[in-house]
C-alpha cells in the first residue's frame, strides 16, 4: 500500500514560536514512525518547512497514492467560512484548495494559536500496562503487525476525506493543546491493555477531544476551544500495542 504523512510547518513569527512549531513537527513525526501511529517508516514521511505554495500544490497534486495524512501547523483563521493558513512570510493559503491526489485523505490544522510560552510536553514514553485484576499477559505486536492492522482498516474505509480543526470557527486554538491532547490520547489508547489488536480510529479520538479539550483548555487558560471534526470516514489513527 502508498501511503505518506506530510507534515507542514507554516510561517513562524519569532524564535519561541519556531522552537514550538518544530518541537510538535518532531512529535507528529516520533509519533506516526512509532508503532502507534501505523509504524510508518522514514521515506513515508515528509516534512516541509514554510514551502511556497507552488512547490506544496506540485507534491501534493503528484501523489497518486492510497491514503495520505496531512498536517498543518503554524498560524490560521476563517475567511468566508474558509480555513486560511499562513504557508510562509509572504503567501496565505487556503487548505481545502490544494489538489489532494489520495483516494482517502485526513487533514489535520493545528492552526490560529497564541500563549507559546510553557508548551506541554507529549509524553511517548513506552510505560509498563499495570493489570489491576490480575488480566492476561500479552505479548506486544511488531510493526509488520502494526502496519498490516493499519493497512486493513484503511482498505475496509470508504474513499473521501477528513478535516479535523483545532478549534471552531470564531476560536483561538491555544498554545497547541490539541495537538498535544491528539498525540496524547492517541498514545495512551495505544498502551491501554484492555484493548488488544485494535485499530483506533480518528472518529473515536476526536470525539474525546471534543468533549475534553474545551474544559481542560478553559481550566489551563480560561479561554474556550472546541475542537471539530469534517467527514465521516474512519480512518485509522492509533494502533493498540497488544
């Protein structure tokens, strides 16, 4: 199967966002080559610092592939209810305009942010499962396992495409807490051994985002962000580790 993650860094505006922007491209990236993000390797990720407009509409346009995962992060707002993205100093673009050439297509905007001091940390660290009640002791899947998990469920999905938004229109999203809440549900669906050789999909995470993050966000800041979530289809974001 072709598959790629495209992971893109938009215009940063001084040194502190720049080390925060970079700091979530490396977590995207840690996270989709591990085991729980469907054990991607090296030459299926891309990564692509403030590109020009052309440059990114030509990759995407050549893809021809079965399913690509896509993420932006940088600054954003709403325009005639379009989402726009500041690509680099001098060009904004519109996401939802790029010429997707993938049967089945997940976008990700982590977008319109601010308070980029004190960024949360994800933690990917490979913790111990605790079983409470005794339980079965399972052995964890490789990543030939991983990817035909993750292969499967792609196939089993319906063509079409997936927009998840960091927050709703008319919102700020703050200081990168839904990426942060995102890789961090994701990774601890993945070590839950009450699930075993289960596919995670970006419908399930999302919907606890959607019903966590305002309250975690308002508690942290005292600020309202409401993720959102576009288009139907299931497609895979979290592999179980057993």
């Amino acid at each position: 199967m072709n598959r790629k993650v495209i992971i893109i860094k938009g215009y940063s505006e001084d040194l502190s966002e720049l080390h925060a922007d970079n700091y979530y491209v490396n977590s995207y990236y840690t996270y989709f080559k591990s085991i729980a993000g469907g054990a991607y390797e090296s030459d299926e990720i891309v990564q692509l610092l403030e590109p020009k407009s052309v440059d990114l509409d030509l990759l995407i346009s050549k893809l021809g592939i079965e399913y690509c995962v896509i993420i932006f992060i940088g600054h954003g707002a709403t325009q005639d209810n379009y989402q726009l993205f500041k690509l680099n100093k001098t060009e904004i673009i519109q996401p939802g305009q790029l010429n997707f050439q993938a049967d089945k297509t997940l976008v990700i905007l982590e977008s319109c942010r601010s308070e980029v001091d004190n960024v949360l940390a994800v933690d990917l660290s490979d913790k111990l499962p605790k079983f409470k009640y005794g339980g079965t002791v399972r052995s964890p899947i490789d990543r030939v396992k991983a990817k035909d998990l993750y292969f499967q469920n792609i196939r089993a999905s319906n063509n079409g495409i997936v927009l998840c938004f960091a927050c709703s229109i008319n919102e700020e999203a703050f200081n990168y807490y839904f990426s942060y809440g995102l890789i961090q549900k994701s990774h601890d669906y993945h070590l839950d051994s009450s699930f075993h050789l289960q596919v995670h999909s970006i419908q399930t995470i999302m919907a606890v985002l959607i019903k966590q993050l305002p309250n975690f966000v308002h508690t942290k800041i005292g600020k309202i962000q409401t993720p959102e979530i576009n288009g139907k289809f299931d497609y895979p974001f979290a592999i179980s580790k057993f």
